[in-house]
C-alpha cells in the first residue's frame, strides 16, 4: 500500500510495531545520564559548597558529546571479544556502554565531593564517555531496525522516553537527595539503567548480512586506492575501512549535493538552539516568578515536546518526510515571532501559555522529523559512523551563534533578538523546500511516461 493511500488509523498503528514501543525505553536508557552529569551534578557540587567557579569546570564534560564521531567508527566497525558474537553488533556495543554508565554512577554515589572533587570530574566524564557511546549505539540500531516510513515514529518514542528520563534524573534525584542523600540519588540512578540493559537483552539484531556485503566491496575498492595492492598494516587498513569509507561513500553517493546536505543540517536548528539560551533569562527579565517558569514552560511545555514529537511521527508515516520538514522549519521560525510579541506584551501567563505550548509542539515536530530525515540519508553499512557526523554538525553551530545572544539581548532588547532568531531560521525553509521540488522532479523523470504513438 503506498503512503497516499495509508489512512490516519493506519499511520497511527505504526507506533504499535513491537521496535517502535521498545523505543521508548532505549530512549530512557540514553537520557538518563545526561543531567546526572550537567544541572543534578552542579546542584550536587554547590549543595556540598563547591565554588562557582570550580562548577563552571565541570561544562566541559558536556563536549563529548559533541565530538562522539571521533571514537564512532570504532563503534561501528569493532567487534568486541565474545559479546558480538552472542548479541550482535548494535546490542554489544549498547550492553557495554549501558553496564559502564551504571559502574560510573555507582562510583559517583561513593565519592565526597569536598574531599575527591578530581575524582568526581573523572567520574562524570566516563558517565559522559559511555553515554556517548550509547547514543552511537541506539542510533545505528534505530536506523538499521525498520525502515525509512517508520523513523518518524521511532524518533518520536525515542524522545518520549529520553525526556521523561529527564524528568526522574532532574526532578526525580532532587527529590530522593532531598528525603535521603545524593549518595543515595545517585544509586537510585544506577538501578533505573537496568532498564536500558533489560531491553537491550530483550530485542533482536538487525539483519546486517547484505549491508556488510555491499560494505565489504566498496572497502576493498577504496583499500587498493588509498594504499595500493600488496600487504597493508591492519592499522592502515582499520582506518581506511572504518574511518575513510563512511566518508567516502557519503559523498560518492551525493556528490556535490552532499555539501548543500551537511549545509542544511548546520542550519536546521539554527533558529531553535539559537534562542533557546536565552528562553529562561527572558521569562524571569519579563516578570514570571520561578513558580510559573516551572509550571508552564517545563511541567506544560514537556507534555506540549511529547505531542509534538508523537505528530511528527504520525506526519512521516502519513506524508513521507520532506513536507513535514517544511512543516517543522516553518513552525520553528514562527514561534520566535511568538516569543518577539510576547516580549511586547509583558508578564501575561496566558500568552506565556500560548507561546510555549506553541514552541514545544513546534520543535517536537521539527526534532522527530529531522531526526527520521538524517537517518534516511545514513548508509546502513556505515549507520554509526554517519549518523553521528550529522548529529555533531546539527548541534554546532546554533551552539557557537548562541554564544552572542546574550551581546544582542543587552543592545537592541528581547524583541530584536527574537526577530532576528527567526529570520535565522528562514535558510532552513528555503532549503527544505528545495529538496521537497527536488524529490518531485526525480519522481516525475522516473514515473513511466506514456507512448505518444498509443491511440
């Protein structure tokens, strides 16, 4: 049945799939550790009276994760002694890193900052290290475990649970500090990554026989070219077949289109990252009190991301993925313009409603369908390796714009910034419109055309 004729009952179903639902839990898996090593652990080393700026150190640990695509292609190309064998590639590799997040926290939950605070940063950049990798991991795995239809309901789930992890790793380990210790906020935490390794015990591989065949091809293609015939070292022949051919093969496939890709993924969440620095400063600037920060923009505002990323996974399986591409940059400019008016109007919890309800369904959508977008465009062969090149490259450069967001707020004010965030985001629909046209005229050359000489 062709997607045109997929009913909306039908593109709901597709979040009945048995890989879509353990999703969720993979996607729990992958977002408990990041505040345990961000906003819990400051909140853990200012309680013990660390210093700001020792605290201040402690962002760093947040660079690996930008830079997992160093070590990604030993993920996808290493196979580890005994566990490949009984699990799979993709299972292995989550076990390992799920089973070295627990160990990290465990030693964090038995470290006095005041006393070990060397000892508590090494701690954190290994959770860190080993959460990376379980990015790497469940990625390639999302990618290679259905099809392209099915992305958008994947990333949706995936989200879904990564955030409801935030939840019990931000609010939730406050709270048990609260009542108990850190200590044991921490522990509790260690547990909750069984339920990563739990369901990595319970799913099955993907099938990599025929991706490997075709991989084994163009690696032996480009081994002779890179190095010429004969014996190569297996160093040499690890990085040509593990680090370069992911690569290469990318570019083969695009050829001058892969520049104007990685180019659209740069700038994509230009316009959402951008801003959302500056998202908490602006509301308490305007008036709101904690209280009401809390209750709209973080309790509203994550079931508001959850709608949003279970339409766009509904969207994907309904439409394909490019008009909800357009869909997601569209909303995503627009409700800058939102924030731009709402700076205008002042303390008003109704608009404060309007606007967050709208700019978290917005991102839920545009986030979902990047994601499905991104992992359409990785080879299977090289699932890791290139899914985690454009997930580095997606967050980048909002990142590095945001640095000046706080130079622009203090100059023109909170309007002109959100006006300007907006118009950052006009490239991406631009974009996403011509690879929509794009898509069209392939599909019109390579539909049959009918024989003028038929009467």
């Amino acid at each position: 049945m062709s997607r045109q004729q997929l009913t909306w009952g039908q593109a709901l179903g597709a979040y009945l799939k048995p890989r879509v639902i353990t999703m969720f839990f993979l996607g729990f898996s992958a977002g408990l550790p990041l505040l345990l090593v961000f906003s819990t652990l400051t909140a853990w080393l200012r309680d013990y009276g660390v210093s700001r700026t020792a605290i201040g150190f402690f962002a760093w640990v947040g660079i690996t994760f930008s830079i997992k695509v160093l070590w990604a292609p030993i993920i996808d190309y290493l196979r580890l002694p005994l566990l490949t064998k009984s699990l799979g590639k993709r299972r292995s590799w989550m076990l390992v890193s799920q089973v070295g997040v627990a160990i990290g926290l465990v030693g964090m939950a038995s470290v006095d900052p005041q006393l070990s605070l060397l000892q508590v940063a090494l701690l954190a950049l290994w959770v860190a290290f080993c959460s990376a990798s379980q990015d790497v991991a469940i990625d390639a795995y999302r990618i290679e475990a259905m099809d392209e239809d099915y992305q958008g309901a994947m990333a949706a789930n995936y989200v879904f649970g990564y955030r409801v992890a935030m939840l019990i790793a931000g609010a939730g380990a406050l709270f048990i500090a609260d009542l108990f210790s850190w200590s044991g906020a921490y522990l509790a935490m260690a547990v909750l990554m069984g339920v990563g390794v739990i369901t990595t015990l319970l799913i099955t591989e993907p099938d990599h026989s025929k991706v490997s065949k075709e991989a084994d091809v163009l690696q032996s293609e480009w081994e002779q070219r890179l190095l010429g015939k004969g014996e190569h070292s297996r160093l040499k022949q690890w990085f040509v077949r593990a680090v370069a051919c992911p690569f290469i093969e990318f570019f083969q496939r695009n050829g001058r289109f892969a520049f104007v890709l990685l180019l659209f993924i740069g700038i994509f969440r230009l316009s959402d990252i951008a801003m959302g620095i500056m998202a908490n400063p602006f509301y308490l600037d305007l008036g709101f009190s904690k209280t009401e920060i809390a209750e709209i923009s973080k309790l509203f505002g994550f079931f508001c991301t959850i709608l949003g990323s279970f339409l766009g996974g509904v969207l994907v399986v309904r439409y394909g993925i490019l008009r909800p591409l357009i869909l997601g940059a569209v909303m995503v400019a627009c409700t800058n313009l939102l924030f731009a008016q709402l700076a205008l109007i002042g303390p008003d919890k109704a608009w404060l409603a309007l606007v967050i309800s709208a700019d978290n369904i917005s991102g839920g959508i545009a986030n979902a369908v990047l994601v499905a977008y991104l992992s359409s465009l990785a080879n299977k062969a090289y699932t890791a390796t290139q899914y985690a090149l454009f997930s580095s490259l997606m967050t980048l450069p909002g990142k590095f714009i945001s640095g000046f967001s706080g130079m622009v707020v203090d100059a023109q004010g909170y309007a002109h910034f959100f006006i300007y965030a907006a118009l950052m985001g006009v490239p991406a629909i631009i974009l996403s419109i011509y690879f929509w046209r794009r898509e069209q005229r392939e599909w019109h050359l390579e539909e049959p055309q009918p024989d003028s000489r038929a009467t």
